[in-house]
C-alpha cells in the first residue's frame, strides 16, 4: 500500500500546506495515540520541538489529539531529536514525538515518532497510523477521567546535557579545546554550548539567537562557511556544526576545511577499533559514502555494510547485524552504544575525544582517505516519475557501463521533495562528469 502521509523520515512538508496542517496533526496524534496506548498505567507521550514558528501550532495540535485518547503529553520546549529519544526510554514514556524539518528552510516542519525503546517506527506501524487516520475517528476518543492531561517538563535539558557529558570517556574533560559551536539557530541551541562548557572547553557558538524563521538560514550543518570563517577568525581547534534539530552534525578542521561524515566514520571506527570497543568488525554507511571509505576501511581489515540512504535504514542494518557504528555522507553518525538514532552533539564529543588524546590538529586527524572524485547533482521536477521513462532508463544503464566495475553510480528520488539525486563516482573525475552530466541531461528533458 502506498503511504500517503509518511516519508523516509516520518511527516514532513509545508506547514499550513497541502499535507501538513494543525488537523492532520490532530489526526495524528489521535491515531498514534491510539496505537500506543497499552496496559493499565496513565500513559504518556513526549513532544518535543524544534526553533520554527509552526512548532507552536502543531505541538497543540498533537497534544490536543493525544489526550483525546487518554495520553498525557509531557512538553519538552526545543530539543534535538536525539534528546527526545533519549528522554521517551529515560522517561518510560509510550511514544516520543518530534517536530522538526531537520535541515529544512523554516516554512517547511515535520513530525517524527519514537518506540518507547527510542527507536524510530517501523514502515509496517507507520503503515498502521495512516489506516487509523483514514477511519472513524470518533470512536478513539476517551471519555471523563481517561482524557489525558498536558505538562511542561522543566528538568528535560538537564537530563540530556549530563547525558552527553557522560558519553566521554571517564576521567577526561575538554578543558584546552577551543571550539567553535554552530548550532543553526535550532534545536540544540542552548544544550549543546552548555555541554561543552560544562566539560570545560572555550566555547564560541553561534547560531543560538532562533527567532522562529532563522533556523538553517545561512548557519548550520548545510551552510558551513560560517563557522569556517569563525574558525579562522578567533584560531579555534575545531568547528562544530549542527543542523536543525542537531542529529547532523559537520566538523570544520583548524585550517576552516570541511570534515564530512565519512572521514568523521573513518576516525571513529580506527579508534574504536584500536580500543576494542567497535563491533561487528566494521561500520554502516550509506549507497552515498566515498568509495574512498570503503577502501580505508578495507585497508584496516574492516568492512563497509552499505544501505539505502536514510538512517533508519543504516540503523536497522546495524541492529541486525551487530555493528555500533554507522552513519552517512551528510553527517548523521549513529553510535548505538549511546544513542538510537543520529546524535551530532554525542558524535562530536567523541571527535573531541580522540583530539585530546592524540594531541594532534584536527586536520591531521580527519584525514584518513583520498577521496575518489564523487559528483552529487540534485535534479528539481515539477511532477510525474522521471526515473520511469525510457530515455532516463537508457541513461543510467549507459552510465553505469561506462563507469564500470571500478566506479559507482547511484541515482534516486529524494524521500522529502520532488528532487531527483545523481551520484557517480570514479578515479576519473572527467568520466564521472560525462556520466553525471548525461544522466540529469536526460532527466531534465523529460521532468
């Protein structure tokens, strides 16, 4: 069955637009509410948000659906989605609920769903929320006593920074560090400086003055060159920089080069190893990683389990099969022994880690690889399903023959807007031009 309202990353979309609006919220609520009611206990649900204007309206809106079927809601006030599901275990809450567009402009807002373990849903339960919504739904209402109560939970930043702080190894501080913290105007935006100046490093943030339309904009993980130039500017460490809801996060080396997830994954899983704490020997990343990881990693006697682009799907890669790191291209790295999801303060403190033990600059430590010349376009259509026609068909096919058996190719549509993205990636950066450009050529004849 195809989904109406769920994504590759729960509901996202315009706010008050076509699709996500404070009824369908409602909705929502009411029906994820309903399939997560169990047992005898008032139970509860966590929501927390992210620095847009619309978060206030559809906070209301899940929680007006959420007591309506006898769910207490506990507000949690902006909060990085790892923190929510963090504190939906830690509060043995029944569901947790975050809305946020993650690195999306500030128009745009979305609502993300937590297992009461801290796991995001499955397709399948997905899949039964959206049949909850399309029924009667009066007949899911509580009634008197049962009707849920709304709380505003004023201990939740608390919680989450000391359990960051917690993530380091014992006995070691950051004090001598200074960084440069990018917060995107979002989520993350008063928890990650305190953390890190809890654990004695000289912080410089910014990106923390969110006004409700600023979050992304011109900051942030999809905008680095502020904190580069941060870097450069005061003689920083390290740049550090979060995207909206902060289960992203880029690094920035002391010279204002941008560190991407890969060469992040390629750090963390030599440490590890090194530290017999990694499992699964080897890590999980992502159709989009550099073939240039791959061979790294081959190198340390490693592997490279590779999935659809999505951390939910490189999280249940590694939950099947025993690996505790993982992550993609864009920065979301998932350490399992932490977090159940991606976590960009969580990962950066263990970068920090491995700085203050070796001593050496950031942009010593973050390279580990040659990347292989990658091209990544991103091909915008109006309607229709471009990746059907013929002609587009004949251009992957002649593409990938080009390339080889040395070269990789990747073409998909985006899970979160009509966008189609084309990836190819070879020794010859000449050949992965031609490919690429021959590929969105042919898409953008037909789109």
């Amino acid at each position: 069955m195809a989904r109406k309202y769920f994504g590759t990353d729960g509901i996202r979309g315009l706010a008050n637009g076509d699709k996500l609006t404070p009824e369908l919220a409602m909705k929502v609520g009411m029906a994820a509410g309903t399939r997560f009611v169990r047992g005898d206990h008032r139970n509860r649900v966590v929501i927390g948000k992210d620095t847009r204007r619309s978060g206030y309206m559809l906070e209301n809106a899940l929680a007006a659906g959420f007591t309506a079927v006898g769910m207490d809601v506990y507000f949690l006030g902006p909060m990085p989605t790892p923190a929510v599901a963090m504190l939906t275990r830690s509060l043995r809450a029944d569901l947790g609920v975050m809305i946020s567009a993650s690195h999306n402009p500030y128009d745009d807002n979305g609502i993300k769903f937590f297992r009461p373990d801290g796991y995001k849903l499955s397709d399948e339960v997905e899949a039964e929320i959206e049949r909850l919504i399309e029924t009667d739904m009066s007949k899911l209402l509580a009634h008197g006593m049962k009707i849920g109560r709304a709380h505003r939970d004023e201990e939740a930043r608390t919680r989450y920074v000391e359990y960051a702080k917690r993530t380091l190894p014992r006995g070691m501080d950051l004090s001598g560090l200074r960084v440069v913290l990018d917060c995107a105007n979002g989520a993350a935006h008063k928890v990650a400086p305190m953390a890190l100046w809890e654990l004695g490093a000289e912080v410089i943030a910014i990106g923390i003055e969110p006004d409700g339309y600023n979050i992304n904009y011109k900051v942030g993980s999809t905008a680095p060159d502020a904190v580069a130039a941060k870097v450069k500017e005061v003689r920083a460490d390290i740049g550090i920089a979060l995207d909206g809801d902060a289960d992203r996060v880029i690094i920035i080396d002391e010279k204002g080069n941008v560190v991407d997830g890969d060469q992040f994954m390629a750090v963390i899983a030599q440490s590890w190893m090194e530290r017999e704490l990694l499992q699964g020997g080897g890590i999980v990343a992502t159709v989009m990683s550099n073939l240039g990881l791959e061979r790294y990693l081959l190198g340390l006697g490693l592997t490279l389990e590779r999935t659809q682009v999505g951390d939910r799907y490189v999280l249940e890669a590694m939950r099947a099969k025993g690996f505790n790191v993982g992550g993609e291209q864009s920065g979301h790295i998932i350490l399992s022994d932490y977090t159940t999801t991606g976590d960009g303060l969580v990962a950066a403190l263990q970068l920090l880690s491995v700085l203050k033990q070796q001593d050496k600059p950031i942009s010593e430590i973050c390279s580990r690889f040659d990347k292989v010349p990658q091209l990544l376009r991103s091909i915008r259509f109006r309607s229709g399903r471009p990746l059907e026609h013929k002609q587009v068909i004949q251009a992957i096919a002649d593409g990938q023959a080009l390339l080889g058996t040395g070269g990789r190719l990747v073409v998909r549509p985006s899970g979160t807007e009509p966008v189609i993205r084309v990836m190819g990636e070879a020794d010859d950066a000449s050949l992965v031009e031609t490919v690429v450009s021959q590929i969105e050529a042919a898409i953008r004849d037909v789109a």
